[in-house]
C-alpha cells in the first residue's frame, strides 16, 4: 500500500507523527501538518552502525517493505544477515475512552537471523528536542525520573504555559514528552537503547503529557485519562506494562473494520485503512464541569475550527457504528454554546472556537481581535458576526440530522429532550427557507457561494423530516414530516430530462453530487423516489475521472467523503467500487507527501488542501448503509 503519508505514533492534534516519504529513511518524521518532529532510530548490528528512521550520517538500512492496516505500520529492514522488524502502533480502542484520549504510542522491534548466524543488535530511539515547541527554539529542560516503577527520559519548555496558543498549522508550544523501555537518557533530546538478540521483540513506548486537554468557556479541563490514573507516568506504565493485551484489542478492532469493508472490495479496504488513525489523532476527549462527554475535533489543515459542526456531519458514519456515545458528545458543546445570551441568531453555530480554546465560534468574526481576547461567549452582541460567511440552512441541518441519528442508533432521547427548543428554532428556520434559497455558503464553502443550491434545499427537507422524527420519538406533535414531503415534492418537479436534479434551481444546465440524499435513504423516509437515486448514479458514473468525480459542474475537484456518500445512493455497491478504486488510484499517484487528504483534483493527481481532517470518517457511509438496512430487515413489521 502506497500511501502520501504514513502514520506512526497517532493520539491527538499535537502528537500525530507521520512519515512522509516511501523509504522511512529518506526523511525526518512530521507533525501531521509537516512540521519537523524527528523521531530517529539506528541499529548497531553486531558492531556497525545502520540507520532504519529518520535522517542521520549512519549508512541506511535496506528497507524491504511497508505494510499498512488500520492501526499498524510495520516496517522490514534488511542488513548484515539480519532482518528487523519495526512496528508502529497506538492503542486508539474505541471501546475504552480513556485509553483513547491518552497521547501514548509504541514501536516494537523484532530481530531475525537471515544467514543462520548468531548476531547482537542494539536499537536506539531518539525523539529530538523540536516536539517541545512550535518552530520557534526555545528553552528546554531534560532529564530521568522513576515514577510507577518505570524509568523515564523526559524533557519539555523551562516556561510552560499549557493552551498558550491556537491555530491551525502549528503544534503544542508547552507539554512533556516522555520515553521509556529499555535504558533512557536524556540530553539535548530523548532516547532510549535496547539490545535483541534473533528471536527476540522488545518495545519502546512514547507519550506526550499535555497538562490541559482544551479550554472550555472559560474553564481549562483536563483529559478524559486523568479520570483513571492519578499522573501521567502512571498511565505510561500501566500502558507498557498491558501492551500485550492493548495490541491485541487494537487487532480485534482492526480485524473488525476490515471485515465490514470486505463487501465493497479491496480498494475500499484500502481507504478505510489510509483515513483510520487520522480520523482518531484530530480530536480530543475531555469532559465538562457538568460532567458532560465532550468529543472536540480540530479542524485541520482549513481554519483550526474546534468542534465545527460541518465536520463532525461527514464524519459522523463510523462513530455511529463503532461508538455512538462519541457523536453525542460532539453535539454537546454545540447545544452548550447556541443556550448562551450572545448566540442571538435563529439558525445553528457553525464551531465553538479555534483549537484548542473553545470559546465561542470564530467563524464569521468580524475582527480578529475579538478572538484574541478569548472571551467570545461572554459577548452579547450578535452583530461580532458577518451574517454572509454564516452557513444558516447547512448547520441547522447537520445538527438535526446528527441529533436525529444518534437517538435512532441508541435509543437515548436525553439530548434532543433537553435540547428541543433549539432543535424547533432551527426546524422553524428551515421551514421558513422553502425551496429556493437564498444565497450562501455550505460545508463546501472553499467552492464559493451559490444561490439555490439543491443539495442545500436536500439536506434541508432530509432535516425536517429528521426534526418530524425526534418529535414522534418523543411523542410531540408536529407537521415537520408533511413539511418535508412537500418540499420534496417541489424540488422533484425541477428534475432533467435524464431524471436527475441540478446544481441549482437557478441552474437547468449544471449538476451535482446529491450526498445529502444518502440520508433519505438511511431513514426510509422515501422522501425521494428510488428513480431519481439511480438517475444520479448513473450521472455519477458518466462523470467518473481518473481520480474521482468532482464534486459539482463548476470545478474538476472533488471531496472523497462526498463521493462514497453519493456512491451509496442506488444500492447497488457498484458505484462503491468504482470510487475507491478513483481514490487509490489518487494515493497512489500524487506527489503531495501530505496525510490523506479529502479535496484533491479528480483529472490531475493533485491535492487541493484539507489533510489530517476528521471528516473522512465519512467513507464509512457504505458500510453504515448496509448494517443499517440489514438491521431493518431483520426487526419484526408492527
């Protein structure tokens, strides 16, 4: 597997560590956004000195191959009569949150004879004093200490001021990263040696301890880990000290995901692979005064958004099949921040601030200052926003939708009780929309405004019936659902003469990918009928590029999340397959060393920006789909 970029050690926006190019040896590894974060490894083989990480003046190992699985990287080596195995892998479990949110990584290493000899290697691990800060030198402090019987290389800024900072293409500029297994040292740097002998696997385990996790309205909380152990030395070593049983868990999980792609082909086991860690390494687990979940995803490599309601929407898939609490705790903040005295609008917030303060939504300030100041919630005039860079019907329908989705997987109705009347305010919102609405930005605002954007005024009528749907599971009265069959209803009377719908109602000529379809679809609100959904399909398959179908009529670009969701829409899986093999094809040709990215060019291999980014969660939309209807299939009819 070919891949842009290769993850190694992934736990959270500031400690997602990437190699960016095919041979480990040919560069210094990466903060996700590029920034140089070298970790360096060499092995002394009976004697000599060889390089197998990162860069350095020892003569480099051969390197064999790469293997690539959703939550394992292995590297083979080969010099010398020996082979080396080097395995990267964090313990991302999605069935235990605390061990989710806490910034540990291992890499394992493996010696076997090749000639049948009897050779002595010593491996040694640095991690160079550049993770302590954002490009800028500053002072630092290493040492050793014990502390939960483990021994540790440690070293961080002499000043620390933890959350000092946010923005989008930048790393933690506070913090203590942490070393150990085998024997550590510490000095301009920490590192770590261990000795193999052929047979033998040792390990090493690396951590980054943050202090705070986010701010929060004014409150710094700490993360969700802090819950389980009393510091962080004692995390990292529980963590070692359970690395048998933690990997194992992690290939349980791995196996799992693997075999709910297997249906769709190899090509899409491929990309599922490709988006699995990053997808974990962008958000942040903590929880609230009121001891709510809170699940914050940075959006990165756009504008460093936290908690940004247009990108939990595409990555909501596979958080819904693999752990359904977590979209929940996406919402809460969004709920938390729309309740407050300055959110005076009648439509959804867009985000709830910029990584890591979430202090009230940056997106469509006025002025950057009013953001510097930290204090955006506590402000009680709405007119701090620009209402055009506001996106009114795209997140007043993501957030009924999501709510909808998430009490329909679970059953809980705690959220949408408590929060009705914001979810009726925007429900109203929509409703008042109509049809044909005005001009504004979507989740696809890198393409620029649009009036009249039809799969806008889908996402709206989906949502409305979504609102119709929360009210009868909770016993409410409403007319949403008639609502949105008579939005439907007119939006349907705009389709081609090949049965499809258009860009925009403004626009008999353009087209475009109809993603927000896949909702009708999941709910069986047969909103829609079942021949406009494979008049679309079929476009989509005229449209195919080499790598990709773009997202609209306007550009050749396109959007991977987009293009599975769309793929779904006939049922048929053929289209499923089709993309993918488009995507792969992207990771495999395009020369941007960037972790995979979800907006590239569908005739040129080239990446148009966005990587690291949460929304590719939304490739799982396939397999969502079929668990779904195959659930449905199978519950007793009333």
């Amino acid at each position: 597997m070919r891949l842009p970029a290769y993850p190694l050690a992934t736990c959270d926006p500031y400690f997602s560590i990437w190699s960016r190019t095919d041979l480990l040896t040919a560069s210094d590894t990466v903060l996700w956004c590029g920034i140089e974060k070298p970790i360096r490894g060499t092995a002394q083989i009976d004697g000599q000195p060889y390089r197998f990480l990162g860069l350095g003046d020892a003569p480099v190992m051969e390197q064999v191959s790469v293997d690539v699985q959703p939550y394992v990287t292995s590297y083979v080596f080969r010099q010398h009569g020996v082979v080396l195995t080097v395995r990267f892998w964090t313990p991302l479990l999605l069935g235990d949150l605390h061990r989710l949110s806490l910034p540990v990584s291992f890499i394992d290493f493996a010696m076997d004879s090749e000639d049948g000899q009897t050779h002595a290697a010593t491996v040694t691990v640095s991690l160079d004093e550049a993770f302590c800060y954002d490009r800028k030198k500053r002072s630092c402090v290493f040492f050793t200490r014990q502390g939960a019987g483990r021994m540790f290389a440690v070293m961080g800024q002499l000043r620390q001021k933890p959350l000092s900072a946010s923005g989008d293409g930048v790393s933690a500029d506070w913090g203590w990263f942490y070393l150990t297994g085998g024997k550590v040292s510490a000095q301009n740097g920490i590192r770590t040696t261990r000795t193999l002998r052929p047979g033998q696997r040792k390990t090493v385990c690396l951590g980054f301890d943050e202090g705070f996790a986010v701010e929060y309205f004014g409150d710094k909380l700490e993360p969700l880990w802090r819950e389980q152990w009393p510091d962080f030395p004692a995390a990292m070593a529980d963590s070692y000290q359970n690395r048998t049983a933690l990997f194992d868990a992690l290939q349980s999980q791995s196996d799992r995901i693997l075999a709910d792609a297997k249906p769709f082909g190899s090509d899409y086991q491929t990309i599922v692979t490709a988006a699995a860690r990053q997808i974990l390494a962008a958000h942040k687990l903590a929880r609230s005064r009121d001891g709510e979940l809170l699940y914050l995803s940075k959006e990165c490599h756009s504008n460093g958004c936290i908690n940004t309601v247009d990108v939990s929407y595409p990555a909501v898939p596979f958080f819904l099949l693999y752990r359904p609490e977590l979209v929940k705790a996406m919402l809460t903040g969004i709920f938390t921040f729309a309740s407050m005295p300055l959110w005076q609008a009648d439509y959804a917030p867009h985000d709830i601030g910029r990584y890591p303060h979430a202090d009230g939504q940056v997106y469509a300030l006025i002025s950057p200052a009013i953001l510097s100041r930290r204090t955006v919630y506590k402000r009680r005039r709405f007119s701090i926003y620009e209402p055009r860079f506001q996106m009114p019907v795209e997140e007043c329908g993501n957030m009924l939708i999501l709510s909808c989705a998430y009490a329909d997987a679970t059953g809980d109705l705690s959220q949408v009780e408590a929060n009705f009347d914001l979810l009726e305010t925007w429900a109203n919102y929509l409703s008042a929309q109509g049809v044909r609405l005005k001009n504004q930005l979507c989740t696809d605002d890198f393409a620029g405004h649009s009036e009249q954007n039809v799969n806008l005024t889908i996402k709206s009528t989906v949502a409305l019936a979504c609102f119709g749907k929360i009210c009868a599971m909770l016993g409410r009265q409403s007319d949403a659902m008639k609502d949105a069959r008579h939005m439907a209803l007119s939006l349907d009377s705009n389709r081609k003469a090949d049965g499809t719908l258009p860009f925009s109602l403004t626009d008999a000529d353009g087209w475009s990918l109809k993603y927000n379809l896949i909702w009708d679809r999941l709910f069986s609100f047969r909103l829609f009928s079942e021949d406009l959904y494979f008049a679309e399909s079929e476009l989509y398959r005229k449209k195919l590029n080499a790598y990709g179908v773009p997202l609209d009529s306007r550009k050749t670009f396109t959007k991977s999340d987009w293009m599975l969701w769309a793929a779904c829409l006939d049922g048929s899986d053929a289209n499923v397959r089709l993309f993918s093999r488009a995507i792969v094809q992207y990771l495999e040709e395009t020369n941007d060393r960037n972790v995979f990215s979800d907006w590239f060019d569908t005739v040129k291999p080239k990446q148009c920006g966005f990587s690291h980014r949460t929304v590719q969660a939304g490739l799982w939309m396939p397999v969502l789909l079929r668990k779904t209807l195959e659930k449905s299939k199978k519950e007793p009819t009333a």
